[in-house]
C-alpha cells in the first residue's frame, strides 16, 4: 500500500468539509471512516467547524454528541425488534394487530413486522401531530405536549390511522411505520423503548453515549448536567419551540412524545455508531455474537416489497444511479441518514463503514439540498482503496 498516497487523497474529506462549512452549508462535521485492508485497519477521523454558533461558539470534536434524528430507526428501534425476534417472542410475518389490537382497524389486519420495516405497509409517511396536540391543548386546556397522555394520544392516532396505498403496494419511507414499531416494542418487552434499547442494544455493546434523553413532562426545556451538554451539537432555532434545540430532540413529533420514540430521538456520537457498525459487520461474517448471524443477514438483505425496492428490514441500501451512499459502496451494503444531517454507510462484504454527523439545521445561512454525503463518500473510499 502507498500510505503516502492514501494520506494525501484522505485530505481531500477535510477540504470538502471546510468547503462546506465556508459555503454555510453546515456549521461543522465530524467524519469517521474505516476500512480493513491487506491486513491493517484503515482509518480517517475528520473534526471541522463548530458544534455550536450560539449561544456560544464550541468547536466541533470527535466525542461531539449529535441528535442522530432518523438513525434511530436502524441503531434502536430496527436492532431492538431484532432482539425480539432472536428472543422468539415475535416472527417478522406475524401481524402487528396480535401485538397491538387496534392497529388492526380500517384494513390493516394483514400487516406484518416485515411490511413496517420496509415502509411497505401503505402507511401515511408523515403527519404533523405536535400541532395538532398543540391545538388540542388550547380547545382542552390540558397539558398533554411531552406528557405520556400526549404520548399514548399520537400513538392511538397512529395505530387507527388509515392505510393510503395497498399493503406491499409501494414502499414509502416515512415516520409512521416507526412509531408503530416503537409502540409494538413497548408491548412486547412490557418496558419503554428507551430502556429495553439501553439493557438489550446499547449496555452490551458498550455504546456509552448513546441514549434517549427524555423531556420534562411540565413542557420545559430539557436542563442536562452542563458537562453534557456541552458535547451535544446544536441544532435549530426551532420556531415551533421558540429556542434554540441543545441537547434535546429536533424531531417535533419525537418531542411532542416526549423525546422517545421509534422513528427519532437517539442521540449518539461517531465512536459509539462506529462500534455499532463493527458489531453489525461482524455477526454478519459470522464472527461475535452481538447479534444472531442469520438474523443480521436477513435484516440486510433487499426484501423486494414490492419488486424492486431497495429497502432491506429497517435500512436502506444504495440505489442504483443517485445515491448517498456515492458510487463505490457495493451492493452488498445498508445504510441510512438523518434529517440533522447525519447518515451511517456499511459494506458489508469490503467491511468499508464511513460514519458522517453533521449538524446542518444548525443556523446555517441557508437551506441546501445537502449533497455533501456521497461526495464524502466517494473521496473516502477513492482514498482507502488507492495505492
């Protein structure tokens, strides 16, 4: 290997990062990138920018915690399910409505574990329920924003939600299909979801800054011990909540749920997502036993729900054409992204993990259609595969 070469094309990340950060598409980033290879273990950690603009200015580090936003789904929620099946409480083509009855309502009996994973189960992508729990709060005057009845309230909305398409129609990305198997784990595990994912995900593969950080049930904002909260990254300066978001969740339903939820709500750093990769990658060559093998290879796998679609259980795989992922991620990889401008890529087969955290809602001058992450990508992998 030319070490020499590898090292000049890595510094090629940290100036498409400072590009970006000039061009106030973000504040700052940290990126954090392994590979195996000839027999030594690739790595290249980029910390630019900062994690907070205001209310003061914090560089950005590589313990920076980030709101992690969508990678909730595939690093608690997709993970935790998993655990229910290995466990053999729950099958992946049992119907939701045996766990929870009211789902079944308005045609949706038939909908399986599967169907939700894949986002195939016909549900309405997204809806807008910290408004309308707001608005019920001013007709009622009962506090119900992050209170477990405001919880319970978008939950039953939810579960009796209508179907939009067909099931196995069409494969939709969206939160619903989350919050339900969020709600489904709770269930189950007879527990919050934040704490069966602590004792069965995040404790035993040692992901010490990895948790949900739940709100004051009073509607105020979350008040962290000071030493935390300066490692989070801010994010908005969110106008429905009037502040600036540091420390608690971006996501409006996650919060108005009261910061834990199936679809976002995770906070976590580059190390812990990184290790989190690792324990993946290895029950998926058979090696560990973090995870059950053959489970952790059918959670990767295309599911084809429909035909066509690209969606394994629970994560995304690289499209053909356009993709996140850049172009040398093979087919063999998962991955997903987050809102706040984080995103997490394996392949599976080269065992390459590029794990990006941006915190791009952070202030930024303006609104970008955010196509830093397959650029990083590429010039990632172009690197650890010169020489």
């Amino acid at each position: 290997m030319k070490w020499a070469v590898i090292k000049r094309k890595l510094g090629r990340v940290d100036r498409a990062l400072d590009k970006a950060i000039d061009a106030a598409e973000i504040p700052g980033a940290v990126v954090f990138a392994r590979m195996p290879r000839e027999g030594e273990q690739l790595e290249h950690v980029s910390e630019r920018g900062f994690a907070v603009v205001r209310p003061e200015r914090l560089p950005m580090r590589r313990e920076t915690v980030f709101d992690i936003a969508s990678l909730t789904k595939v690093v608690a929620t997709t993970p935790a399910l998993l655990r229910l099946v290995e466990g053999g409480a729950i099958a992946l083509d049992d119907p939701v409505a045996r766990v929870l009855p009211t789902f079944g309502e308005r045609d949706k009996g038939e909908i399986t574990f599967r169907h939700l994973l894949t986002h195939s189960a016909g549900l309405k992508p997204w809806r807008a329920f910290h408004e309308a729990l707001r608005e019920k709060e001013r007709k009622t005057g009962e506090r119900l924003v992050q209170t477990p009845a405001g919880r319970d309230w978008v939950v039953d909305r939810v579960l009796r939600s209508a179907r939009v398409h067909e099931v196995g129609e069409a494969a939709v990305y969206g939160d619903l299909d989350f919050i339900v198997l969020g709600a489904a784990i709770e269930e189950i595990a007879a527990q919050p979801l934040d704490a069966f994912c602590a004792a069965e995900v995040f404790e035993p593969l040692g992901l010490t800054d990895t948790r949900f950080e739940r709100l004051p049930e009073d509607g105020s904002p979350l008040h962290l011990p000071e030493e935390r909260r300066r490692r989070i990254a801010a994010t908005e300066n969110c106008p429905w909540r009037g502040r600036i978001l540091w420390g608690e969740v971006h996501d409006p339903n996650a919060s108005a749920m009261g910061g834990v939820a199936g679809h976002a709500g995770l906070f976590s750093t580059a190390d812990d997502l990184m290790r989190f990769a690792r324990a993946w990658l290895d029950a998926w060559h058979g090696r560990g036993d973090a995870f059950a093998p053959g489970l952790v290879r059918e959670f990767s796998r295309r599911q084809g729900l429909p035909e066509g679609s690209d969606w394994a259980l629970g994560w995304d795989t690289p499209s053909a054409g356009a993709s996140s992922s850049g172009r040398h991620f093979g087919e063999s990889s998962v991955g997903h992204l987050g809102f706040t401008g984080t995103s997490l890529w394996i392949d599976l087969e080269c065992e390459a993990v590029v794990v990006m955290l941006t915190n791009r809602v952070h202030l930024v001058e303006k609104r970008s259609r955010f196509g830093l992450r397959p650029v990083v990508h590429d010039l990632v992998l172009e690197a650890f595969l010169a020489g």
